[in-house]
C-alpha cells in the first residue's frame, strides 16, 4: 500500500461544468473561441517531502502562498518519505505534480515514456558525505559501509559516482570496495550513531545531523563538485496530461512557488519556522531551530532547474550500470515558468 500520508490526501470528485456553447453565424465567430468550453475550478493535488530541500513547498504551503496564488482553485497535499512513492502516485494519477529530486524524475519520464514534465526548479545543494572522525580520506572507506536513503535516487547516485572517481566499486547488491545499503535518513542516524555504519550521502537536514548528533565529519560536500556548486537537488515535476488540461493552474502553482521563494530569501527566518512547523506537523517530530539555521546555509533555493546538471547526473546513472535514460528530449517545459519570470522582471532559466 502506499505510504503517503492520508491524512493530508484524499480523494476528490471535480465538478466541471460543462457549458453547450451556440454556434454563431456571424461573420466574427470565431472557432477558437467557441470551442473555449468554460469549467468550474480544478483541484491539484500536490506532493512534497518532509525535507530542508523541500522547504519551497514547505513554505509555499504553510504560508499560503499556494492556496492564494490558485484562487478559486483548490490544493490538497501528499507527502512522501522517498522519490520512488512520489513516482508511483504521479504515474497512477494519485497526484497531479510533485516535488522531487532529479534522478526520480528522470526515472518517471522514462518510465511513462514521456507522460511527467519538469516544469521549475527548486532547490540546489544541500547534500553530503558524513563520515566518522577516524576517516579523513577515500581510501578508508575502503571495506566500510555507508547509506544512501534509496538505490538509484539522487544521494545514492552522487556516491557512486564519486566513489567511481576514487576508485573505489561499490555494486547496487551490497558488495564492491565500498557497501552501499539503502536505508530511511533517520535509521542511517541511528545506524551512524550506533557505529554500524561508516556513514551517508545524505541531504539535509540530515548531513547537519549526522555532524552535530553522530559526531561526523564532512568528508564531501557536493556542492564542491559542480561548476560554481550548482546541481539541482529538488524541481517540480507534472503529469503532462495535467499540463495540457489545467494549464492556467499550473501556472497558478508556478506563482505560488515564485512567491514562496521570494519569502524565502526575502525573510529566512520566518521560513524556517514555517518549515520546522511543516514537517512537525507530518512526522510529529521537531527539528531543533539551531539544526535548521546551520542546514539553510548549504542549500539555495531557486527556480533554476540548473538543466546541464540533470543530464550530467543521468549519465552518471546510466554509466554506473543503473536504469536510467540519458535521452532527456523534451522532459522541461519551462514556458510557463519563464513567462511568470519575464513579466516579473526575473532572469528567464534555460532547459537542455
């Protein structure tokens, strides 16, 4: 059964109205126009995790901004705890968008064949190497076990392919130089802090919290690995369908993310209230505010989907032996974000 929580998602039935719209025979009817059905309004219904990198959810759902942006629109909200749940809900129509990180939404658009968009980003960074003190470089992580919170999700991939680049093997069974077990990021703390494991590539707030709870040290940071440190680590993705039907509401919850990374850089700290009050609300856990203020500092929230990192990552996927697809050909549509974008005066962001 799925593992979202239901008590933040239900089912709903759309009233649509459908409107019989009399043929004219005016020389300035126009057949657009007459097709142009009006409806009734839409419901979308939203995913996100718990996560720091999700806070442009978090905040854009505690604070209003998506609820004020869709109007007479309606939101509802799931929450995940990995991005393969987040899949299977989108692709089964449980949802209509989600955030997510990028090798799950490569996996989706290859999996539907096409039938996900990537349509923003929304966070960038936010994701390292935790390891025990006794370790200070790659070659002792030779023999040692580490975790990653999902074989062939975004942490998982990053490690492999460092680890690749260290000359270290680490096979998707466990075995190899280095073993790589997938395990929950609050298991991977537990297991850290009992010494059963060497330590993880995990994002926030959990690498701050396997510094200052498990005594780790950081041994990557992943953000010193790409141009200018900029990889995406969380975007929204949207059922195409969706997309096609609903245009006018995905723009809607476009505003809404604008809005909410606005009042993130804007007031940083009413955000992070708003996203350690989000996830105590779904897992009934706190966040300590002093965890929060030192994970903020390692991530950027942005609508840049920082397109050249998501195919550099499928292609670490892919040549790591992972199911994956490196043809990327038309997973962004970014027109409706850039639109948004160019009438506010911002930067428009680019896609492959």
């Amino acid at each position: 059964m799925p593992s979202w929580n239901r008590s933040t998602f239900t089912r709903f039935a759309a009233a649509v109205a459908a409107l019989t719209l009399l043929a004219t025979i005016s020389g300035c009817g126009d057949s657009d126009s007459a097709m142009a059905a009006g409806s009734g309004p839409v419901t979308l219904r939203l995913g996100y995790f718990p996560n720091l990198t999700h806070a442009t959810a978090l905040v854009g759902v505690d604070q209003g901004f998506f609820a004020q942006a869709l109007g007479t629109d309606t939101l509802e909200t799931s929450t995940f705890n990995a991005g393969p749940e987040a899949v299977t809900a989108l692709l089964s129509g449980a949802i209509d968008a989600t955030y997510i990180g990028p090798n799950p939404s490569i996996n989706a658009f290859k999996q539907s064949n096409g039938a996900v968009r990537i349509i923003s980003g929304a966070t960038s960074g936010g994701a390292r190497l935790v390891v025990s003190r006794d370790i200070t470089s790659p070659g002792q992580l030779a023999g040692k076990k580490l975790a990653t919170p999902q074989l062939g999700g975004t942490q998982d991939v990053a490690l492999r392919w460092w680890l690749k680049e260290q000359g270290l093997s680490a096979d998707t069974t466990g075995g190899g130089d280095v073993s790589i077990q997938r395990q929950e990021s609050a298991q991977t703390l537990e297991a850290f802090k009992a010494g059963s494991i060497a330590g993880a590539w995990v994002p926030e707030p959990w690498a701050t919290r396997l510094v200052s709870e498990g005594d780790g040290t950081v041994l990557v940071d992943e953000a010193t690995l790409w141009p200018e440190g900029n990889f995406v680590t969380t975007q929204l993705i949207v059922r195409t369908e969706f997309l096609d039907q609903h245009p006018d509401t995905v723009k809607r919850l476009l505003q809404g993310q604008i809005d909410a990374n606005a009042a993130i850089a804007k007031e940083p700290g009413a955000a992070q209230a708003s996203v350690i009050d989000g996830i105590k609300k779904i897992t009934q856990k706190e966040l300590k505010a002093s965890v929060v203020s030192e994970a903020w500092t390692h991530l950027r929230f942005t609508n840049d989907p920082i397109a050249a990192s998501l195919q550099a990552s499928a292609e670490h996927a892919k040549a790591l032996g992972l199911p994956t697809t490196t043809d990327l050909d038309g997973i962004f549509d970014l027109d409706p974000l850039n639109g948004l974008l160019t009438s506010a005066g911002l930067t428009a962001v680019v896609s492959l």
